[in-house]
C-alpha cells in the first residue's frame, strides 16, 4: 500500500486513485496547473514538484470548498521537461509563511498610507520614495494630498490681507485667515511642493516634516539600543590571515 506523503504548514493531503494527490492549502502557493493541448496551443506541463523524494506535477487547481485553494497533483511523466522546480518540504513552506506575512503587512501599511496622505506627505521625498517602493505608499499622492490643504490657508491668508488693505475690513469672517507671514510661507511652500508632484511626479516634503523627521531620528540615534524597525545584520566572517601577515 502507497504511503501517503507527509503535509506542512496546515496543508491536508489526501490519497487519490492512480497516484494522484490532493492538496488542500490555505493560501496559494503560486503553482500553476497543466494546460492541455487545443487546435491552436500545445500542451504544457504544470509546475514540477519535488516532494518527499518523489516528482509530482500540477495537474489542477480550484478553489477549496473550506477555503484556500486544492491543487490534484501527480507523479511526473518522464516525457514532460522540467522548466521550473518547485519545492514542498517544511523549509520551503517556512519561506512562503514569511513571505505571505510580508504582503499581508505591506498591504496593511499601503492602506494606512491612504488615510494617513496629509500627514504622510510632509515628510522628506526619500522617505516618501522609500514607502513607496516598499509597500506601495502612493508618494506623490501623499505629497499633494498634504499641500493642497495649506495651499488654500495661504491663499485665504493672502485674500484677506489683501481685501482689507483696500478697506475691505473682516471679509472673510467665517474662514480661517492666518498672519501674512504664515500666509505668505504656506503659499509659496505649498505651492512650490504642488509644482514638483504635479511636473515631475515626485515627492515633495515640507520644512516642518524635516524637522520633526530629524528629531526623531535624532531621538533614535542616542537612545539605547536599535531603532523601530532595524534589523541587526551578523557580524562579518573573520578575515583568514594572509601569507603576508604571518
């Protein structure tokens, strides 16, 4: 009697007729099922895997009626050339677990981004950029949706300044009008930060997010131990000794 070969990671497997296996995953694993041949394509073989010592093929894959997805696997036909191997042992899916856990949480900061733009917006353009390239942050957005507000402030600012000098006492009474200077920065800032989202595409950041950025870099560098986030990287390798050095 066949035996049944052994699971990882939750999966369930199940012994079919012909040497067949069923595989039922709670996530995808990115394996791809055999496409058979039709009058204008010629048959594919599906991902190969390596599993328990022993070759199998893709030959299906569905949704599971419990959730994830069931892959039917069989034992690979020695006519089929291996392209790409795949691996199904407790390391391999060790790695997918990370990797999974990786894009559920960049997906999760992606959506935060969103929410958190006006805010986001006003930190350095490398930060912002670096957000971006590693979950999706959409920087630019962040940087208009953070300078737009202040634009209009600057712009009421210099309206009311503007209608009172002519006489036009408290016109905008209901709107919140600051102090010319603050005004004249929040335009010209703000401004300047919507020129280079809008003409170049890229991030812009603000003079108060510098500062607090800097801060608290700074509040990390002389606090004890590592900052948010810093993963300690091993130290190097001893260097052998050279002939020279002996």
């Amino acid at each position: 009697m066949r035996s049944t070969p052994g699971s990882h990671g939750g999966d369930r497997v199940e012994l079919l007729a012909g040497g067949r296996v069923r595989l039922a995953c709670a996530s995808t694993k990115g394996w791809t099922p055999r496409r058979t041949k039709t009058a204008t394509s010629p048959e594919h073989p599906g991902t190969a895997v390596s599993w328990d010592g022993s070759l199998f093929e893709v030959l299906e894959a569905s949704a599971d009626p419990s959730g994830g997805v069931a892959y039917i696997l069989a034992p690979w036909e020695d006519r089929h050339t291996v392209r790409v191997l795949e691996r199904y042992d407790a390391e391999s899916e060790a790695r997918r677990l990370l990797e999974r856990r990786r894009r559920e949480g960049a997906l999760v900061r992606r959506r935060a981004s969103f929410w958190l733009a006006p805010l986001l917006g006003h930190l350095p353009a490398s930060v912002q950029s670096r957000m971006e390239a590693e979950f999706g942050a959409p920087a630019r957005g962040m940087t208009i949706a953070s300078a737009l507000p202040l634009l209009v402030l600057g712009v009421l600012g210099l309206l009311g300044f503007l209608l009172d000098s002519f006489g036009g006492g408290a016109a905008l009474p209901r709107w919140p009008v600051l102090p010319l200077p603050w005004s004249v920065y929040l335009f010209i800032e703000s401004a300047l930060r919507l020129g280079i989202a809008f003409a170049h595409g890229e991030p812009a950041g603000s003079l108060a997010g510098w500062i607090v950025y800097g801060a608290w870099r700074a509040r990390w560098r002389h606090a004890p131990g590592p900052p948010p986030g810093y993963a300690s990287r091993p130290a190097p390798p001893a260097r052998e000794p050279k002939e020279e050095d002996r």
